[in-house]
C-alpha cells in the first residue's frame, strides 16, 4: 500500500514531462493522480486503524495478565498468613503460568506498539507528501490553462498575420483604388463632355464679374 503510494507519487514528480509530451490532457491527469493518492491514503488509514486497534486488544490482555499476577501473588501471602500451605502454592503455581503468558503479551504488545508508531509516522508522510502534491497540482494546473491560453492567442495572431490574411487586405486595398480611379475618371469625362455653349456661357460669366469689379472700383465701393 505505501509502496503503491509512492509509486503514484514517483510518477508525478518523475514522469510530469513525459505526461505533457503526449496527447493526455495535463489538468485531468493530475486530477487523476491526486484521487489514487487520496485512495492510498484511505487505505493506510484503515490498516492503521486495525493495528491500533491490535495493539490495544494486546495492551488490554498484557494488563489482565499483569493483574492476576499481582493477585495471585497477594492470594499466596493471605494463604501463608491463613496457615495454608497447599492454598499458597497453588496460587504461586497459577501465579507462574499467568508470569509467562504476561511476558509473552507484553513482548507482544511492544512489537504491536512499534508497528503502530512506525505505521502512523508513514501515514503522517504520506499526508504530508498528498498536501505538497496537491498545492503543486494546483500550480502546474494553472501553468497549464496558462500555455493553453498562450498557445491559442499565438494561433489567432498567427491567423491574423498569415499570407492568407495579408492577400485579403491587399485586395481590398487594390478595390478601394479601383474605386477611386473610376471616381477620377468620371470626373475627368463630365468634364471633357461640356458643350461648345457651356464654355462660352462660363466666359461670358467670367467677363460680367470682370465689368462689374471695374464699376465698383470706378464708384469707390471696393
């Protein structure tokens, strides 16, 4: 289970590039990784928890053994100060046989003890290893929708400035200045198509102001 843990841990910190490289979408990976790890966790939880509890059934037994030792040895001491031999030495025999089964709970219980601790402390690891995997999830998941980003604005401006783009523009340009020739031009022909009668009419125009600039100088009305 812990190894299984550290694999998925390994495989996050080890193999990130060559998850990038590839078509797996990053953000979904990594949302993928932290659920095995948050499966681990629940696992080491519950096997914890049954050691613990081993460890206490032990402790539980190794104390019942204790007491009884304890007893039978105030049961023989009554039984000397009763003046009963025989009573006494049964107690102390019973007293042997629980010494015994009391020493084995103990070695017993210590081992158990042991391997609690040394399982909580891994589990403690695993938890800790979970939260810096979590907050670092979080940054390469935000550097990811980052480059996403990026990379679609550098294709929209690639679109924008691509030699498609620029024969457009340039078409446009070459209309609009079709335009304004064929604008030119029809000017240049209304002109030309003016009539004999047009041209002496403007200069008959041209002569009355000429007269009537002459009066007014004349009259001092400038």
């Amino acid at each position: 289970m812990f190894k299984l843990f550290k694999r998925v841990g390994t495989v996050v910190n080890s193999e990130l590039n060559a998850m990038l490289d590839k078509a797996e979408d990053p953000v979904k990976m990594l949302d993928q990784f932290m659920r095995d790890m948050e499966k681990d966790i629940r696992e080491a939880e519950s096997a914890v928890a049954k050691q613990i509890a081993n460890e206490k059934m032990l402790k539980r037994k190794y104390d019942d053994a204790q007491a009884l030792v304890e007893k039978r040895q105030d049961q023989a001491e009554k039984a000397i100060e009763a003046g009963n031999e025989d009573l006494a030495k049964r107690a102390l025999q019973d007293k042997k046989n629980q010494q015994e089964q009391y020493e084995s709970l103990k070695e017993s219980w210590e081992r158990a003890k042991a391997d609690s601790e040394s399982l909580r402390q891994k589990l403690d690891e695993m938890k800790k290893e979970y939260q810096e995997m979590k907050l670092k999830k979080d940054s390469l998941k935000a550097r990811a929708e980052s480059a996403k980003t990026r990379t679609k604005m550098n294709r929209t401006m690639s679109g924008i400035s691509s030699d498609e783009s620029k024969r457009g523009f340039e078409r446009m340009e070459e209309k609009v200045m079709k335009y304004e020739a064929e604008a030119e031009t029809s000017e240049d022909l209304s002109s030309e198509s003016r009539s004999l009668d047009d041209e002496f009419e403007e200069l008959e125009k041209d002569s009355v102001d000429d007269e009537l600039a002459e009066l007014k100088k004349k009259l001092g009305k400038e």
